[in-house]
C-alpha cells in the first residue's frame, strides 16, 4: 500500500492542489466537505470561475485538515470496496 499524496503543499496556490488531490484521489465535491467540515456548497464555491459570483478562495487552513483526514477517508474507502 502507497502513502498517499498531498499535492496542496507542493504547488503553493490551495486550489490547485485541491483540484489536483481530488483528481489523483478521486474526490466528490462532497467528500472534500466532510473533510474540511464545511458544507458542499462552499467546496463548489472554492471551485468555480474565479470570475463567478459564487467564488470564494479557499482557507488554507481547510488543506491542513484535508491532509490530515485523507489517509484515513481513502483507507476507509479502499476496506468498504
């Protein structure tokens, strides 16, 4: 079993890497907000057009606690399949 990785820390801007993380793990807007204990409607606002009306900028402090919950979200994930 690989450790996953955490891409916000390595790219700088928060919603890059959470556009990545949720490619590489395969994430719904929904399970980012279980993670960072915010409601899926925020999640989707952090990831709309930046030219949007609904567009917020993602907290850094929310990556800090997707980083912490992954391993055990995806190992979760992989005992239930």
């Amino acid at each position: 079993m690989t450790t996953p990785t955490f891409a916000p820390f390595t790219t700088g801007k928060a919603i890059e890497g959470l556009r990545l993380t949720m490619q590489e793990h395969a994430l719904r807007s929904r399970d980012v907000a279980e993670l960072c204990c915010v409601s899926v409607k925020t999640v989707e606002s952090w990831l709309a057009d930046p030219k949007a009306a609904s567009f917020r900028k993602m907290p850094p402090r929310h990556l800090v606690s997707l980083g912490f919950g992954l391993p055990g979200f995806l190992a979760k994930r992989r005992s239930s399949k």
